[in-house]
DNA sequence: ACAGTAGTAAACATGC
DNA sequence: GGCATGTTTACTACTG
C-alpha cells in the first residue's frame, strides 16, 4: 500500500524541467493509495483460504482455522520476539517506530495473553483480527523504509522529508481509521451500517480493511463454542480495562454495549453534535450493535428481523459470560493500543511538522475550523460546513487535506480524488491557514483555484494580475515558481471557455462561465461510483471531519441534501462549494431541470464587454456579459447549473 | 488502447 | 527592447 504508493511517486518521476520541473512528479499519492486499498483488503485471505477448499466439514474447518491462526500468531510472536520487525529498517531513525510494534504486541502478551491462551479465548476470527491489525502495524513500519529518494538532487533532502511526512499522515490516517472502525464495532461509535459499511469500505486502505474485519469475525460465530476457562484466568476485569479503553470516548457511556445488552437503544452518544443530530435516526428502532437486519456483534451477523429478535439474540447469544466478556476485553485492548499508537504517531507527526517548519508550535495549526482565515478568503463570511463541524481527532493535518495534496511538490492534477473531495470552497477554507504558510501545493487544478479565486471577489471578476496575487496570497505554495505557476494560470484562462475575459474600464478582467464550468465536467460519474470517488479521495481529515459532517448528514450532502438543491438554502450552506476541486462532481443527479433559475453570477457582474467571438458567445457564453447588463431572468435556461454559488443577489447588491 | 483532462513549457502576438 | 498579457501548440502524465 504504502509502498505501492511510494513507487508510484517514484514512478511518476519528474521529467523534469528547471527547478520547477523538479516539483512536479511526486505526486497522486492518493490515488497511490486508492491502489492499496485492494491490497491491503487481500491479506485476509491468508487465514480464510481455507473456506475454499470445500472437502473439509465444517468441525475440520474450524480446526483448521484456529490451527492456521494460531500459527501465524505463533509466527508473528516470534518474529517480534526476534526483531524481525524491522527488517528494512536498520535505519536508526526508525527506532521510533520500531517502538510501536512492541507496543502493539503489548497488546496480546504483555497482557499476559499467550498464544495458547489466546487461542483458548479467542475464537479463529477474532485471532486473525488482532493479528491483522498487528499486521497492520509491521507494514506501516515497514512503510516507513526509506524510500527512493525523488531522483532531483536539489529536492532531494526536502524530498525525502516530504514522503516521510506523507507517510506518516497515511499511517495516522490508517490508525485513525481503524480504531474509527473498532469503535464502531465495539459499540462507542454507532454508524449506521449503511453508513459505516458503505464509505468505509471504499476507504483507502493500507493496513486492514476494515470490511474484512467483520468477515474475520465472522463465521466464527458459533456461539456454542465454549468459552475457554483460560479466560477467567484473566480476571475480566473489564471495568478497569474499559476506563483506559475508552477514555476518549466518553468513558461512561460505553458501558451499556459492554454490560447490558437489553438496552434497546442504548446508543452511546459519543460523536459529537452533527451526527447525533441528523445522522442518528436510529431512533428506538435502533441499537448499536444492530443493523442492516443482522447482529454487530464482533463476528456474529446473525440475521435478526426486527429489534426484539435482535434483543433476544443478543441476551442469549451474547449475554455476559466468559465469551463475550473476552471479546470485549480483546475489543478494549485494540482500541486501547490504537490509542496509544495513535497517541505517538501524533507526537512523532507533530515533531515531524516541527522540523519542516509547518507550524508546529501551535496546538492546532490547521483545524481550526472556519474561522478568522477563513472569514478573510471568503468573502461570503458563511460557514462552510462539512468539514468545519467536527473537529477532527488529529489537530495535525489539515482535515481536507489528502495525502496527495501534501506533496509540496508534484503537479496539482489531483484528479479523482481532486475531483471528489470536498469542495475546493470548503476545504480551503479550512485549510485556508495551512496552504497560506506550508509550502503545498494545493490539490487543486488551476481551473479551479483561479475559479475560486474570481469567485471570492464581490464583482465575480479579477484582472490577471489579481489573480497572481490571490495565488500568492492563498499558498505559499505559489509564492516561487512563478513563472510555472503564471504560465499556467494564463494557459487556463485562455484553453478554457469558463473562463471569460472581459473588457473592463479598467482594462481586462477575467470572470467565470459558471456554466462552462459545469459543462467541463465529464457527466460520467454518478452514483455509486461517484460516491465511491468521493469517500476515497478523502483523506482521513477530511472524513473525520467531512464523515461526522457530511456522512453524518445522511452520507453525503453533496448527493442527497436538499441543500444543495435549494439554492437558498445551498447559498446558505455552500457559498462557493461544489465547484469541487477542479470538476467533475456532479454532485447532483444533474436531471437538468431540478433546479430553480439560477443567475449565473459570473456574467452579469457588470457592464462590461467581451472582446472576443461574439458568434460563439452566443452560442457556448450565452449568458456571456458582452451584451449590456445581463438581465437575470434573460439568463437561459439553468440548465444543469444546479451546484453551489450563493444566490448571486447576495453578493451583487 | 484510447479519449479526456490537466500541467508544463515554449513560441508567438500584442500593447504599454 | 523589456515586460505583462494572451493565445496557441506540443508534449507528457494521469485517469476512467
């Protein structure tokens, strides 16, 4: 995963053009990362290839399971016990890491769990879970290999730097998941299945697929299968666990998924606001470890038809005794480790941010939501919501920030997952301080940043050199190269229609064809695909921001919110957003006539003319400015222009 | 393999 | 002539 990644940086290799060429090349980390997801989802079979053989009976099969899981367990022990953790990283620098794998072994022996007696406890599954996860772990670590450095001498060092950097926010992005997941499993966290299931399973993943966990678990069922006595050697002492378990969690509330099992909804409430607010319909037709008609209970999916079948089957089926007694105990620890692996990857990130000079200092340089920063790039002064909502469990990282966009270098083409992450609007207005000082390129296409940039302003329109300055002024990124950079700009103003370039007193301004915009984007992705695109381009910052947001808002706003359709309310909500970063979020079923008239804001800024193809204005420009004051109503039809942009109205007066 | 999109570089034109 | 601004072409890379 994380390797595949690094070799597609690598492979992505600059061709190389002065100094500026240099930059370019390290890039599409995401998409690096969307290619590892699969892979990282294969791992599993290692312990379930034995489904496949179809002459075992299932007692054999059982056996055999718990034989071959045992045996990697075995394995895997000895292998830490011998330092064969880090088998590429003689490196000292890893040392750091090179710790957390004791740690997380911490988790099975140092809890005095032998793998005797972890197989006494553990059912097959739940072995290869926590052997997944630990896995997990020696491949971040073996992420962490020096990779090969991008191959320009002057960058070389910052290079080296970058993808580290990078890499580290994968792993903290994969931890973050993981334990978003075990919560989830364990009860702290109740997604909606529908919820939870879906993005996450589209989530790129390196380590563990989260949606294979459930299959770890699975099969393995059989509640008859006795508990081992080994357990009680254990002492169960699950309230002490549960304190340091959960502690950022809201300690007391986890209890109920623990202990009382008859608690018809005993929903923890532990993630914040917008999700308890909108996401959680589950009303007193839900529980947490229920969903989509089957149990949640850590390996079990028992198939219930209704709330009090599912009541029953947990009070029978998971009542407290040694069994499940365990298997929340083996829940705590990993939540308990991923904790704490989160807890030092966060230091060792922020030590990280701390040599590069990414304002490191400060306790949370780049969550702080839309705030001040954002007030000043956005004119609009609303709240951009999806990402701002929530705080994002790691101060860190900018929370729209995917790791492809941290590349300092490489070209900003973050296509897919440019494309459908969050609005280019909203996430820089939550990262607005991030890109204003990190020297990162923002993951954003020109098209889009100068679109942003032109529509930030009240008259919707910006003379070129206006444009320069709002580029220099947002990123720092943007602050060398700038004969690259300019070039480009200017390269996009003219190849693309949207862009139109006005005859103003003043001299030349260039506005935006919002229509032309839209129209650029291929019409392709819809649904399911689009959805896919989506949650996979965000970066975990962005989905612990955007999943609380926006997935809590009934998944995806962008799909499905009313708000999006109602431009009054979507003006409200979304001033500039949807504009995605660089196209083709077609955010909306675009039915074409679904939504209300729109003014297309761009065009009638002023009176002002165009210079140029008046034949073609008419027909591609039509709202074009050229011909006196654009009256509104004479707009045309709105077409598919049902995205984003506040009622222009409000920014016209 | 192909088409579409995007980034980069560069040549060239125009106006100040 | 130098510079800023625009336009256009060519090439490369990435993605679906």
């Amino acid at each position: 995963m994380m390797v595949e990644s690094a070799s597609e940086t690598i492979r992505s290799a600059p061709s190389g053009q002065n100094g500026v060429g240099s930059l370019s090349g390290q890039a599409d980390g995401g998409s690096g990362g969307a290619t590892g997801t699969a892979a990282g989802c294969s791992g599993r079979d290692v312990a379930t290839g034995a489904d496949s053989n179809g002459e075992m009976s299932p007692a054999e099969l059982l056996h055999f399971q718990q034989q071959q899981a045992l045996q990697v367990a075995r394995q895997f022990l000895l292998q830490q016990a011998s330092g064969l953790s880090s088998p590429g990283n003689n490196d000292s620098k890893q040392s750091a890491s090179a710790v957390q794998v004791p740690v997380s072994v911490a988790m099975m022996s140092p809890q005095m769990l032998t793998p005797q007696q972890m197989q006494q406890i553990l059912s097959p599954p739940q072995l290869q879970a926590l052997l997944q996860q630990q896995q997990a772990l020696m491949l971040q670590q073996a992420d962490g290999t020096p990779l090969c450095p991008p191959p320009r001498a002057p960058h070389q060092a910052l290079g080296n730097k970058q993808l580290a950097f990078q890499q580290q926010l994968l792993q903290m992005q994969q931890l973050q998941q993981q334990h978003l997941l075990n919560l989830q499993r364990q009860g702290l966290v109740s997604l909606q299945p529908s919820q939870a299931s879906g993005p996450l399973q589209t989530l790129p993943q390196a380590a563990v697929c989260p949606t294979d966990l459930p299959q770890l678990w699975k099969g393995e069922g059989t509640p008859g299968q006795p508990a081992e006595d080994s357990v009680k050697q254990e002492g169960l002492d699950l309230t002490g666990t549960a304190a340091t378990a959960t502690s950022f969690a809201a300690p007391p509330k986890v209890s109920p998924p623990l202990s009382h099992h008859t608690l018809p909804n005993g929903q923890p409430t532990v993630l914040t606001s917008r999700r308890d607010s909108s996401s959680h319909e589950e009303t007193p037709g839900s529980h947490p470890l229920y969903g989509h008609g089957e149990c949640k209970w850590p390996g079990c999916e028992t198939l219930c038809e209704d709330l009090g079948q599912f009541i029953k089957h947990l009070n029978t089926e998971h009542a407290l005794d040694d069994r499940s007694t365990a298997q929340c105990r083996v829940q705590m620890q990993v939540v308990q480790q991923l904790e704490i692996q989160l807890a030092k990857e966060s230091e060792r990130l922020q030590a990280m941010m701390a040599h590069l000079h990414m304002r490191p200092s400060e306790p949370k340089p780049f969550s702080q939501p839309v705030t001040v920063s954002a007030a000043d790039s956005f004119p609009d002064g609303l709240v951009h919501p999806p990402t701002s909502a929530a705080a994002p469990v790691t101060p860190l990282r900018p929370p729209g920030l995917s790791s492809a966009s941290l590349h300092s270098g490489g070209p900003a083409r973050r296509r897919s997952s440019d494309k459908f992450c969050s609005p280019i609007s909203s996430e820089l207005a939550q990262n607005h301080e991030f890109y204003k000082n990190a020297d990162v390129r923002p993951p954003f296409t020109y098209a889009s940043l100068i679109r942003q940039a032109i529509l930030e302003t009240p008259d919707r329109q910006l003379t070129l050199n206006e444009i320069y300055n709002w580029f220099t002024r947002m990123f720092a990124y943007f602050r060398r190269n700038t004969a690259t950079w300019k070039n480009a700009v200017r390269h996009n103003l003219s190849l693309h229609k949207c862009f139109v370039r006005v005859e103003n007193v003043k001299g030349a301004v260039w506005t935006v064809d919002e229509r032309e915009y839209q129209k650029r984007r291929p019409p392709k992705m819809t649904g399911p695909t689009l959805v896919k695109n989506m949650i996979s381009g965000l970066s975990y910052g962005a989905l612990n921001a955007s999943y609380q947001a926006a997935l809590a808002e009934s998944s995806f706003p962008l799909l499905n919110s009313p708000g999006v359709l109602n431009p009054g309310s979507a003006s409200s909500l979304l001033p500039l957003s949807h504009d995605d970063a660089g196209a083709p979020v077609e955010p909306l079923p675009s039915n074409g006539s679904s939504s209300p008239p729109r003014l297309s804001p761009p065009q009638y800024s002023h009176q002002v003319q165009v210079k140029e193809e008046p034949a073609e204005a008419e027909e591609d420009r039509q709202p074009a400015p050229s011909l006196g004051p654009p009256n509104p109503s004479t707009m045309g039809p709105p077409e598919d222009r049902d995205l984003e942009e506040e009622l222009p109205g409000e920014e016209l007066s």
